[in-house]
C-alpha cells in the first residue's frame, strides 16, 4: 500500500499499546497525528518517531470531554489534514467494587471509553465514506467478552466498543472502508496504575502480561488485513473461548476471583 502523504491519527499515543502502534505506522511511512492529554508528554515522542523520515503532528486534547473530541476534528479540517487511518486507542477504568468507586470518576470513564470514541468514529468515517476509503481500529478488550466484577463499567464500556465496532462494520461492508476491533488481556502498561488496580491478583504476575509491541503488531496486521477483529495472545483467545461456552454466572464470579486484591485471599 502507497503510505506517502497518508496520515494515521492515534489517540492514547504517548504510551503502551498506542505508541507502539504509533511506531509500526511510522516504520511504515504514514505521517502521525498523536494526541493525549498532555503536550509535554506528546513533545517527547515526536522526535522519536519522526526519525523514520515522516510528519507528526501532536495534539493535546483531553478526551475525557466529548467536545475535545469535536474539537479535535475541526482542528484538523482546519489545517486540511485528511485522516486515511482512525485508531480509537485511548481508554481508562477503575477498580473496586461498584458501590465503593466513584461515580465521577466512572462517569469520566464513559465519556473517554465510549463518548469520545463515537464521536471520532462518527466524524471519521463520515469523511472516509465521501472518498470510499479508509481504515478504523477501535481498541476494545477481552473484557468485552466478560462480566467484569471489581471493573463493572470498565468492562461495561469494552463491551459497547466491541458491539459498537462490529455493527458499523457491517454497515460499511460494501465500502472499501474497514473496521476492526483489537482485543488485548492483561498487557504490561500504565493501565493498571491509572486504574488504582496494581494490588488485584491479575496484574500481580508481570510475567504473565502481554508485551504492549506483540499487542500493537496483532492490531496493526488485523487491521492492515481488514479483518473484523483480533484476539490478541493465545492465552486470551482460549479465556474467550471458554467463557463463550460457560455460564455468564460463572465466567463472572471466575472473574472476580482472579480480579480480587491479594489482601483478600
């Protein structure tokens, strides 16, 4: 695929599996625009991938606020970058039992995991369809596929995304337009610390998580291939897989025992 002058658009970018995804697109020739919420933390990384002779464009929005996410489009409209590839990487949770987390909080969490996302996804992709031709990646998760106790809306949220991407997929079947949807397990990145979440029995064995650059590369060759979706990382496919065949009763209360805080066992 010609990549010259192409642009791919991430948001989350500045760690984990979204600058890793950012890096295999800059070996591969397409121009960046990165965004997350800080432009200090944006600024550090342009140089280091600009150093594969392409453009990035960094930008600062805060997508925790739908209207950054409308903001983020007319910024670029207004300087007529076209956008040939969206990925919707940024995402958040927080752990604890739902009667104990707070609302706010939570309520942030839909607006960055889901709000924001539709937003993108929406402004996006009416463009693509105009010129019948682009690529979408939506990062959503195992948790998608599994009741989520000491995570309930985290997992609430991934769920919207998986459905969310699946359906619009089939929408835009007769367009030259994909959708795919990247779904890690337990990858090693700052998740879990943003998500007050590093005393849960999941994240205590760092040598059972996910290397963020294996996650990006199975998103990156799913998406380059068009497919619907890609399940990153066996051990996780074969955690789908069984929980498409258990009771949800069962696959949660699995789930909460393996999510639990070690203080508790």
């Amino acid at each position: 695929m010609e990549t010259k002058n192409k642009y791919a658009l991430i948001t989350g970018a500045t760690s984990g599996i979204g600058f890793e995804l950012a890096k295999l697109f800059a070996v591969d020739g397409y121009n960046l625009v990165i965004v997350s919420r800080h432009q200090d933390e944006l600024d550090a990384k342009v140089a280091k991938l600009e150093k594969n002779g392409i453009k990035v464009i960094p930008i600062a929005k805060d997508l925790f606020d739908p209207e950054e996410a409308f903001a983020l489009f007319a910024d670029l409209q207004s300087q007529h970058i076209r956008i040939d590839i969206l990925v919707n990487n940024a995402g958040q949770g927080v752990y604890g039992e739902f009667e104990d987390t707070d609302i706010d909080r939570e309520l942030d969490i839909i607006n960055l995991n889901i709000s924001s996302l539709v937003v993108l996804t929406k402004l996006f992709v009416k463009e693509m369809i105009e010129r019948n031709s682009g690529k979408v990646l939506n990062l959503a998760s195992v948790a998608s596929k599994l009741p989520g106790p000491w995570q309930a809306v985290y997992h609430g949220t991934k769920a919207f995304v998986l459905s969310f991407t699946e359906a619009i997929r089939e929408e835009l079947k007769d367009t030259d337009i994909t959708v795919t949807a990247l779904m890690p397990g337990v990858t090693d990145t700052d998740f879990f610390n943003k998500a007050d979440m590093l005393d849960s029995k999941a994240v205590q064995d760092k040598d059972a998580m996910s290397d963020p650059a294996d996650v990006a590369k199975d998103g990156y060759e799913a998406l380059m291939a068009g497919k619907d979706k890609v399940i990153s990382g066996m051990k996780n496919k074969l955690q789908v897989g069984m929980s498409n065949v258990l009771p949800d009763s069962t696959v949660a209360h699995q789930t909460y025992e393996q999510q639990k805080p070690v203080d508790e066992e």
